[in-house]
C-alpha cells in the first residue's frame, strides 16, 4: 500500500480519491444520515405516545388512590419519557447526543429505581453500588465542562465535514 510523504495536505490526499468514489461515498452517507434521522424521529413518536399513555395512567392512580410512593415513581418516569425525548430532539438538531441530558436521565432514572423499591428495603451493598453511581454521574457532569470545546459552539467534526464538502464542490 503506497503511503503519501509526511506532510502531505490532507486536500491533497482527498484530490486523490477519484471523483465517482467521492460522490458514491457523500450519497452512501447521506443515505444513511437519512436512516438514522427516520429512526430518531421514529422514536421521538414512540415516546410521545408512551408519554401521553403513561400521564393517562398516573393522572387515573393519583385520582383513584393516595398512594405516595406510586405516584411519585410514575411522575419521575414521565420526567425520565420527557428527558429522552429532549435528548433525541437535541439530535436531531444537532447531530451529536448531549453528555449532560445523557447524564441527567441517568441520574433520574437511578433514583426512580431508588425510590420505587425503597431505600429501606435494598441490601446495602446495591445502596453503596448507587452511590458510587451517582458519583461518577456527578463527576461526568463537572468534568464535561473541561472537554474539549465542542459545547462551546466549536464542533471540530462540523469543520472537518464542511472542509470535505468544500472539497467535493
């Protein structure tokens, strides 16, 4: 396999794939950038009804019993629906899943499982394993806002893409 010198531009290395590989290559993604938004948006509906099914039963168990502890596990798993269905909507528009909603639904989905099976009733060991959990959720969440600077409206993959697409034209 011939290696191109060191130093070589990368505009020059990509002038070097043939035109028809190019536009084979830019339709094959396209393509399926266009798969993967349908299934985005096709799960974006699924949640929405899941939401809309879930809010029917919580609002039916908050008006026939008084129990506590069920309406507040429902209630956080429409928060967990709702959380999912923003992170999906951030993809859509953005093209990349958000670390800290990703983080976020962690977090509450943990503590929902905390609270639905109650923290007197869970072996030690499973508390401890959640608390380490958590930590590391927390520590996720400091440390996303050293990472490199793509959240602060710098996203070194959109570069090199419209740098390709220059290229292409």
């Amino acid at each position: 396999m011939n290696h191109p010198p060191t130093g070589t531009p990368v505009s020059t290395l990509h002038d070097a794939i043939p035109w028809h590989q190019q536009l084979r290559r830019s339709q094959i993604v396209q393509s399926l950038e266009a798969v993967q938004d349908l299934i985005a948006i096709s799960l974006c509906l699924g949640l929405f009804g899941v939401m809309v099914l879930q809010l029917k039963r919580t609002f039916s168990t908050l008006f026939s019993t008084s129990e506590f502890h069920e309406v507040t596990a429902d209630s956080l798993f429409i928060l967990i629906l709702v959380e999912l269905f923003r992170l999906l909507i951030i993809y859509l528009q953005e093209q990349r899943v958000s670390i800290g909603v990703a983080v976020e639904i962690a977090i509450v989905s943990v503590l929902r499982e905390v609270i639905v099976r109650g923290v007197l009733e869970t072996d030690w060991q499973q508390i401890l394993a959640v608390c380490l959990f958590l930590m590391t959720m927390a520590l996720l969440m400091v440390v996303r806002v050293w990472l490199p600077p793509t959240f602060a409206g710098f996203d070194p993959e959109a570069q090199v893409s419209a740098r390709m697409r220059q290229h292409q034209e």
